[in-house]
C-alpha cells in the first residue's frame, strides 16, 4: 500500500498542492496545482492546457519530482500536518477528466518516498514506497 488510510483521508479531504520539478537548468519550480488521487497509489496533475506548460516540459525532461500539500489544524493549540512525495512522474496525454475545461492531459506522480507530519502521528515519519 502506497498510503496509509490517515493519509488518503487527508489527501481526499485538501484541494492545494504545490508540485516541483526540475527546470531547464536543474533549478527546482514549484506550482501550485490540485490534489488528486490516482489509480494504484499515484497521484494524478490535471489542468487546463497541462502540455503547454513548463511543469509539463520539465517532467518530459526529467522525471524526478516533488509533490507537498499541508496545512494548519489548529492554531492553539500549534497542530500543523502535511505531507510531501517525493518521486517520478510521467507525462499523459487525454487519460483525464475533460471537465470544468480541463485538457484530459495528466502529470502522474509515482511516489518513491514519502514524508508525513500531523497525519498518522504528530512526529514526522518517512519511508519508501513503491
């Protein structure tokens, strides 16, 4: 199992993630993007002219990505929780949804390793996957 049940819960219930991969020259380019559930563990990008745009470039360039979405719980007390994928995606013409206007065109993320706080426990866990 990719995601421990705590996490897809939490993946399910946040709309916003930043995704960053590795731009033209290796400098690392974040975005913020939807969070989505993929089939078999992954987590699908969708987006409105997804193979026009430099994320879409920089994943057919190179592979390696990082994916985080976290938030505040509370704020007294301090309770913060998140969670980052680090892994490899590919780039996917017309496997998605077409509505709301969206191109079908999906960055699938297969995660590698990933990073949880505030989610299972409130210390940071890390393990590989996949």
């Amino acid at each position: 199992m990719t995601f421990t049940p705590a996490e897809i819960d939490y993946l399910e219930g946040q709309t916003l993630g930043r995704l960053c991969t590795l731009g033209p020259g290796g400098e690392p380019q974040a975005r913020p993007v939807g969070v989505h559930l993929g089939p078999d563990g992954t987590i699908d990008v969708p987006g409105y002219h997804n193979a026009e745009s430099q994320k879409w470039r920089n994943v057919l360039r190179d592979p390696r990505v990082t994916f985080v979405v976290d938030d505040i719980a509370s704020r007294t007390p301090w309770r913060v929780r998140g969670i980052e994928i680090r892994g490899e995606a590919e780039a996917l013409l017309g496997v998605g949804s077409t509505e709301d206007g969206l191109s079908g065109d999906v960055i699938r993320i297969h995660p590698k390793r990933i990073l949880s706080w505030g989610i299972d426990t409130e210390r940071l866990q890390a393990r590989d996957v996949g």
